[in-house]
C-alpha cells in the first residue's frame, strides 16, 4: 500500500526525521517534512536543537570506543586469566 | 563492610570502552591503547586483595592505568632518546628560534585547556553510556562513534532498521539529558 504523501507529520516522525538527518541519512523529502514540522511544533524544535547539540559534542572531542572485535578478543585473553586464577 | 565491591567478570562490559577512550587520548594509537587496557585488567586481577572498596571499581581501575600509561612513556622514551637525531636545525645561526618548528604558526596546535576540556568531556560521554541499557550503548557507539553502516548494525543484533532507529532515539534522548545534568 502506498503511504500517502502528506508534508504533515506526526512529532514521532519528525523526531524519527531529525534522528535520521544526524547521521546523514533522511531523504530530501523527509528532510522538507521535518523542516516544515520544526515551523510549527515548539516541542520537536527543542528536540532538534539538543539532537544538534548532542552530535557537535560528540564529534568535537572525537570520543573513541572499542570496536566489537577488538573488545572481544580483550574478553577472550581474560577470561583465560581469570580461569588460571580460578 | 566496604562500600563498593569487585566483581572482574563485568570488567570488560563496563569498563573496557571508557578505559579505551581515557586512554586513546593519552596515548594516540589504536594498538598500544587496547595493549595498555588490556594490561590494567590483568594486573588489577592480580592486586585484587588490595581493592579496599573506598573508591569505585572503576576509580582504581583508571588508577592502575595511569601507572601503565606512565610506564609505558617511561620505556619509549628511553629508547627515543637514545636514537634521536635533529636535522630541523637552522643554518642561520643558534639564536632564539634557530629551530626551524619555532617558526612557523601551527594552526592546529590546541590549549591546553580546550584538550583539558575534550578529554572531560569524553570521559563525561562515556559515563552517561554507561548508564544505558547494554544492547542500547553498543548500538549507539557503533552508529555514532564508530560509524557504522544501518544495514551492518541491522544483521549483528538481527534486528530491523525501524528498530534501530528507535534505539537511536532512546539512546539520544537519555545521553542528552545525562550530559545536560553532567557537563552543560
């Protein structure tokens, strides 16, 4: 069934919208329902400021994690010590 | 009886990414950072009987650590200083600035306080991680710092692209008010 073509939407879906435009990743056309909701919606304009904010504070400290390989092959070589030590 | 307890089977799961990032910034390469890690839970689970529970697990951990970090400029630079050799000398004259890095402006060069402030602030991030649910944080760190495809994160936990989203969502909203209470 094709979804209807509507430029109003639902705060959960801007809020989806905004997610998805953090990452690069929202359509044109999702990018203009958002816009259009931010115009209106108080609640979803805060939400887009702190989402906003949210991403320059990660990127600005370039934070690092492990990635799950290497996390895993860490658990591995100490699950085997904590063995020995058992 | 102690305030906080040991347990070093979560060690991994809890503290291995923060330890990771603490000790990223310090050190500024990949392997020697997980090598450093790796060698403060084998010793912390060597000098177990020494944690008086005072501090957290956490806390003595990054303890140990430090030492390590420390231990490990110790040894490299025992051995830099031995091989190095200055070939960025000026010809010009031994006055003040002769050296050639004295002369140029580095843009990139920060403060010491802005590197104050990211290492905090990235040790303030992973706090509030922390505090999420498991399958939540890994899934954030894997979209967001470690940049990985939707479709990727999608197959490793079998879940569906709308329910990733939705993680996303919950994850954020929780890290925004965590570090809103914490850092802003």
């Amino acid at each position: 069934m094709n979804k209807k073509r509507t430029l109003f939407i639902a705060c959960e879906e801007a809020n989806h919208n905004c997610d998805k435009t953090q990452y690069n990743e929202a359509t044109i056309w999702e990018k203009i329902k958002l816009t259009f909701h931010l115009i209106y919606c108080k609640a979803c304009r805060e939400y887009s400021n702190n989402n906003a904010k949210l991403t320059e504070l990660i990127k600005d400290p370039k934070i690092d994690c492990l990635k799950p390989k290497e996390k895993e092959k860490i658990k591995s070589c100490f699950e085997k010590e904590l063995l020995e030590q058992d | 009886m102690p305030k906080h307890q040991i347990n070093p089977n979560k060690w991994i799961d809890l503290y291995s990414d923060y330890l990771f990032n603490y000790t990223i910034t310090r050190v500024k390469d990949r392997d020697t950072a997980q090598d450093l890690v790796q060698e403060t839970f084998f010793a912390g689970l060597k000098s177990m009987k020494n944690f008086k529970g005072e501090a957290s697990e956490r806390t003595w951990l990054v303890s140990i650590l430090k030492r390590k970090i420390i231990d490990h400029y110790r040894k490299i630079n025992s051995k830099k200083g031995k091989a190095e050799v200055r070939i960025n000398f000026s010809e010009d004259g031994d006055e003040d600035g002769s050296w050639l890095e004295k002369r140029v402006a580095d843009p990139f060069d920060k403060t010491a306080e802005d590197n104050i402030e990211n290492t905090e602030l990235g040790l303030a991030i992973h706090h509030c991680l922390s505090k999420l649910p498991a399958k939540q944080a890994e899934i954030f760190k894997m979209k967001t710092i470690l940049g990985y495809d939707t479709e990727a994160i999608c197959n490793e936990f079998d879940i569906t692209a709308s329910n990733l989203w939705v993680i996303i969502h919950r994850a954020r909203t929780s890290l925004a008010s965590c570090l809103e209470e914490n850092w802003l």
